[in-house]
C-alpha cells in the first residue's frame, strides 16, 4: 500500500451505492444489505457512517430485499428466539415504537379482549419511545394501568408463561438496538429500524398485527412480510398513525399475508358492516386519559371509543381463526366485555404482582 493512502472499509463501499444521488443510488442485494447490517449492529461501522447509511435509505426508500436482511440480522441477535415461549398460536401486537401522538391506542384494550377468549397476546414495544413522534406508547398505558410489568427479556418471558399476556422491551431482547438509540434519537427521523424492529418474534408466536403508514408503499411491505416465515400469518394495516389499528370511521385496507406460501389476500374492513358508531380516531389524549379510557371500556361501562375497540379486536379474533368472520369477531368482543371477562383477566393480572415479585427473585 502507497504511503499515505488509507484501505476503504466494506461497508464504505456499500453506503457509496446508497448515497449516489437520486439517480445513481441502488438497492443493495440481500447478502450486500446484510453486510452492511452486521457492521451497524456490530458497530464496526463509524457512528458518522451509519448516520450517513439511514439517511440514505431513507432518502432512496428501503427495498424488501433491505428490510428483510436487516430483520435476518436483528433476530440472529435476539437474546431468546429458539422456540415458542408458550403456544405457537399466540399473537403479537407490535404498535410503532415511536408511539402515538394524535390517536388512542385502542391496540391495547383490544388485546386484553382477545386475552380473556384464550389467546395468548404478546405487546412489543419500548420503554422510551423514539423519534420522529416520540408519543405515546403501549409501555407508558400498560404502566399506567398499573399492570405489572418486568421489562428483563427473562421476565418478560416468565410473565408470558404464567399468564398469557406480556410486555417484551425489544431493546432487552435485541441489545444491539439499545445500542442504536442514541443514534437515532441525534438522527431524529425514521429509519428503516422503524419497520424491522417490529418483525423479531422472540415468542415464536403464529401471527402479527403490525400496520403502515402509506398505501403506496404496500407492494414492497408486502413482499418483505411474505418473506418473514417465523410468522405463520401476517395482517397488515393501512393504520392510524401508522399502527394497525382499523379506523371505525371509515373502511381500512388490510392484507392477510401468509409467508409460508408467500400469498397475500386483500381485505376491505368496512365498519358499517357491524353497524359500528363511526368515531374519527383522532385525539390527543395524555398517558393518564389513554389509560382511563382502556379501563372504562373494558369495564362494559358507555364510552364513545367503544365500537373503535371492538372492531379492532374482532378483526383480531378473525384472524386468529377465532371466528369466521370479522363481523362475528365483534359480535364475541362485545359478549367478552359486557361480560366481565376482560375486567376480571385485568384484576387477576394486578393480583399476581407479588406471586411475579417472589418468582423473579427467587430465579
């Protein structure tokens, strides 16, 4: 090597084929994107060239092969993915991690109902929720529900086993992503983190409800999702806020992907159809009001988000194979909360606090 002349790093090479510009970037193939993934996690990347890295996928749009190498190099660094930590037919709920800012989480209610019908419901999330919204997330209600959460991925398992129904910390699961948020949170913006991070199933849980933000971006989300095979079954949502949860308001486009046979079948959830209070999902509401409106509606008492509820966790149920149909989903939703089986699986949940205090001590 010539004096003065420094050897460019691998990953140089392949943030040069993201960053040339509108009309000189490239996708990376799925074995280049999953380089350039190992060095991010692995942090052999400087911070200035990951920095430089999202915001050139950012700016050229992610592809699915991208995501998906990305998703691949996320889960082989899971604490816990060797196998299912209950049932295989559990579901996650996995809301964006950057939470709500203009919405009620009904994803949250909606989960307990399905809980109290014999589905296992694993919520994902963070216990800080990141940029660009930096919200609302599910950690901060289910805390202010005053459910007992312990965010270790050990416990997290231990309180899945015990009662069917868990808070994972994905940043506890998947510490390289912990070590990323320092990065992001300077970044201030999405990065293609924002969708992956979704996607790791330590559980080994059958289905996912995970939304979008974009109808235009539906072809390559898609095509990732069918590519993800530790899931058996996959709805995608034109969400609120780029969540999966419907809107009651007015139809929602949904997608049932199956990876196992790489099909997808589109769906139009038309709220009418259940004869449904058309209630415009667009609040702004604090943790604290988050949390009292879960309790209310669970508790069978009137409220105006009610039928938001229900129609969430009937497509839940129907998906789930619970039910038929969606229509059917809500008509069980409502019987489940008026009666009393949701409010008394909360209760129950408070109650073992101390049985999760002397289990995780004792491990």
């Amino acid at each position: 090597m010539k004096e003065g002349v420094e050897m460019r790093s691998p990953f140089a090479d392949l943030l040069k084929e993201v960053a040339r510009g509108a009309r000189g970037a490239r996708h990376l193939t799925f074995t280049e994107a999953r380089e350039a993934a190992d060095a991010i996690l692995d942090h052999t990347a400087s911070s200035a060239q990951i920095g430089a890295f999202l915001t050139a996928e950012r700016i050229k749009t992610e592809s699915a092969e991208e995501l998906l190498a990305f998703s691949s190099a996320l889960r082989s660094r899971c604490e816990d993915t060797g196998g299912q930590w209950l049932s295989e037919d559990g579901l996650d709920i996995v809301d964006p991690f950057d939470g709500r800012r203009k919405s009620f989480l009904s994803a949250i209610p909606a989960g307990f109902i399905l809980r109290s019908l014999g589905i296992p419901v694993l919520f994902h999330g963070v216990l800080k929720s990141l940029p660009p919204k930096r919200g609302t997330g599910l950690y901060d209600v289910l805390q202010a529900l005053n459910l007992p959460l312990f965010t270790g991925e050990a416990d997290s398992k231990t309180v899945y086993q015990h009662c069917g129904s868990a808070f994972v910390n994905t940043e506890a699961i998947c510490p390289p992503l912990g070590r990323l948020r320092v990065l992001r949170e300077e970044l201030s913006m999405r990065t293609l983190f924002n969708t992956v991070e979704k996607t790791l199933n330590p559980a080994g849980n059958a289905r996912v409800i995970t939304g979008m933000f974009h109808q235009s971006r539906h072809h390559v989300l898609k095509d990732f999702l069918s590519h993800l095979t530790h899931y058996r079954e996959i709805l995608l949502v034109v969400g609120v806020e780029g969540s999966g949860d419907l809107f009651v308001h007015r139809p929602s486009v949904v997608w049932k992907i199956n990876p196992r046979s790489e099909t997808a079948q589109e769906f139009e959830i038309d709220p009418r159809a259940a004869r449904l209070n058309p209630v415009v999902n667009r609040l702004s509401m604090t943790t604290e009001e988050q949390a009292q409106a879960t309790q209310t509606i669970l508790a069978g008492e009137p409220h105006p988000l009610r039928d938001l509820v229900l129609l969430n966790a009937g497509v839940g149920l129907w998906l789930m194979g619970h039910t038929p149909s969606w229509t059917e989903g809500v008509e069980a939703a409502q019987e489940a909360v008026d009666g009393g089986l949701v409010a008394s699986l909360l209760q129950k949940w408070r109650e073992n606090s101390q049985f999760f205090v002397d289990r995780l001590s004792s491990d």
